[in-house]
C-alpha cells in the first residue's frame, strides 16, 4: 500500500479540514447540560501515521470529553482481562441499527447486543468493576492512558458530575440490566464509573495517537512494545467497525470503510489498519450523536487517501 510522504499528505489533509470547516450543521449536545457550554466553533483535526509524525490542523489544543469514544478503550480492557465466553455472556457483537441510547431490546441471549451502545457499554463496565473492585477507576484509566500514550489522563469533573445528575435515561437502561442479570454491581457504582470514563478528556492528537497504534499491531506510533495483544485488537476492531457508527454503521463501512467511533462531545476516531490514526473534533452533532464536520473529514480522507479497506490498490 504506497503511503504518501509527509507533505504530500499535510497537503491533503488542509485541504480536507478546509472544506469540512464549511460545514456548520448540528447542535452542540444539551441533554448532559456542561457539554452545551463548549464553543461550537470549535474544529481540529489530527492525522498521526506509523512514524510518529502527526499533521494538526485547528484547535487541537482544545481538550474534550471522550464519551462514547471511551467505550472502545472499556471494551479493549474487557477483552485483555476476560476470555470470551464470560464476555459473551454479558454483551454480544451484534450491530443495533438502533440509537446509541436506545432504552435496551436486548437480543435472543438476553444480553446487550454490542459493546459500543450504551447499554452494551454499560455491561461491559460491570465487568470490569468485578474484576478490579475498588481500584476499578484507576485500572481502566490507566490502561487508558496507556494505549492513549500517556502517563496519566485527567477527568472532566464539572461534565461528569453534570451527566451523572441528569442520566435518567442511563439509568434506566442500568436498571434494566440489573434486572436481567446481566450487572453484578450495584447501578449507581456501575453508572459512576461508566460517566468517569465518558468524562476522560483528550485532545484530537490523543485519538489520531491512539487510532494510530490500534491501526499498528497494538504497538504506539514511531516505536514501543505493543498495549494489546493481537487476539484483542482483531476483535476490538470487528466491533468498532460494524456497531461503533451506531444506526449509521452499515452505511459508514459502504462509504468509508475502516473502523471508528463518535461521541456526544463530538470527538472522532479513526483507525485505519497499517496506515493512520484520525482524530476530529467539532462539538456540534447530528440527531445520530456524530459530527458532520467529522463524518466529513473521514469520508473526504477515506476517498482522497483510498482508504477503504476493501479498496483497489
Ligand atoms: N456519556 C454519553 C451517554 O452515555 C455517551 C454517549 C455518546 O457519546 O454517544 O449518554
């Protein structure tokens, strides 16, 4: 796969981050009420490859909150720590072609039927708060931080205490867990460190980083030891490829073809296998939960850059 040399590729990504900035479709997210205090005029956009080398367009200093992007780190240190049988019983692989939020139809085994929606998501917290107990928080976010590439990651905490005031809706689908079983802990510990690892905040180059070492073996972008062993990656990146769009997910992989995941906050993640790791963020979003300008840049990179993973060389 011939891959284009630096400048070549900044060239492309301007141009791309250009256009995209046209756009201005979507409202900020209100219903976890601090998230609708962001400037909406906010746009950045970083591309991270092999090497290291990262091209930045825009305001990538701004730090947001990971959101549903942290359901593909939970999920990641699910797989590292659990086999899959005990895993499956908990949450499926199945995509929803339903609302990230959608109040749970679980699927014939009665369980979630994928990691990347919230109830799916919330299953998986349950899991790993059985398997660390007290230390659960600091374990996941660690782990975290260590396929994000960093030493220590921070927690939005006026976000976090403001989703965890208004998620009703969360709650409800947590109960219903409870209900079927399928959480061993209590809701509210479940929900608290469910919100904390929404509430993660990051930058664009955290997610083209991270989307690079998931797009690289597991191993961090220009040299390192791999965070995750290869079983886990394959299945991690089967999930976010088909369910991590939500009710888009189908016509994500028709038209961009590589797996990524959106957030409430308007991060984007991208993770192309061999060759780069996208991050965008722009905070208004559509009625799906993604940004346009996002889904723009992406599907834009996917066609300039021939990144479909079922493309013609
Ligand atoms: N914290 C959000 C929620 O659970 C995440 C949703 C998203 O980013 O799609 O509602």
């Amino acid at each position: 796969m011939n891959q284009l040399s630096l400048p070549s590729l900044k060239t492309v990504v301007d141009e791309v981050f250009r256009e995209a900035g046209a756009i201005d479709a979507g409202n900020v997210t209100t219903y976890i009420p601090e998230l609708a205090r962001v400037d909406p005029a906010l746009f950045a956009l970083s591309v991270c490859d092999a090497s290291g080398a990262m091209i930045d367009c825009g305001d990538t200093r701004h730090s947001f909150t990971l959101q549903s992007i942290s359901k593909v780190l939970g999920y990641a240190c699910v797989l590292e720590c659990f086999d899959d049988e005990t895993i499956m019983r908990h949450v499926g692989v199945e995509p929803t072609g339903e609302d990230f939020d959608s109040i749970i139809k679980l699927d014939r085994h009665k369980r979630p039927f994928n990691p990347m929606v919230n109830a799916g998501a919330i299953a998986v917290t349950d899991l790993l708060l059985t398997r660390f107990g007290a230390e659960a928080a600091e374990r996941s976010l660690d782990f975290f931080a260590r396929l994000i590439g960093k030493e220590k990651l921070s927690v939005d905490e006026a976000v976090l205490a403001s989703e965890q005031r208004t998620s009703e809706r969360n709650r409800a689908i947590a109960h219903l867990l409870r209900n079927f079983k399928i959480l061993e802990n209590p809701v509210e510990d479940v929900l608290a460190l469910y919100f904390r690892h929404c509430a993660v905040e990051v930058t664009t180059c955290d997610l083209a980083r991270l989307g690079m070492t998931l797009a690289n073996g597991g191993c961090p972008p220009g040299g390192g030891d791999p965070v995750l062993c290869p079983e886990t990656l394959r299945k991690l990146l089967s999930v976010t490829l088909t369910c991590g769009m939500y009710n888009y997910a189908g016509q994500w992989v028709f038209e961009v073809g590589f797996p990524a995941k959106s957030g409430v906050s308007g991060g984007l993640l991208g993770i192309v296998p061999g060759r780069y790791g996208i991050g965008v963020f722009s905070p208004r979003v559509d009625e799906k939960g993604s940004s346009p300008r996002g889904v723009r840049v992406q599907k834009r990179l996917s066609a300039k850059l021939n990144l479909h993973m079922f493309a013609p060389d």
